[in-house]
C-alpha cells in the first residue's frame, strides 16, 4: 500500500448528505491519526474550514 505524505482533497464533501459528510470525515480522521500524513483541502466552504481544520491559510 502506498503511503503518501500529502493528499489533495477538492471538494471533498460537497456532494455528500450531511450524515455521509459526517460519516467520511470521521473515517479521514482515524486513517490519518497513526500516518500523519498533511491532507490539503481545496474548498469554498467558510464553516467546513473553520470547524474541521486545524490550520488553514
């Protein structure tokens, strides 16, 4: 399997229903806790921005 040290997400939630969205980002979180990996969101959602990252520039 390979192991990136970066993704590229665009949109990644945008057409999901909000229990799928939900969903998703959990499973984002619990793939990412023992990689560490640096996951790029490219988004034009203020909130999703604003509750879910922990650095945004």
């Amino acid at each position: 399997m390979l192991q990136p040290t970066f993704l590229l997400l665009k949109e990644p939630f945008c057409a999901l229903e909000e229990i799928t969205r939900e969903q998703i980002k959990e499973h984002l979180l619990a793939i990412h806790a023992p990689q560490r990996w640096t996951a790029f969101f490219v988004t034009h959602s203020v909130v999703m921005v604003s509750r879910h990252l922990h650095t945004a520039m």
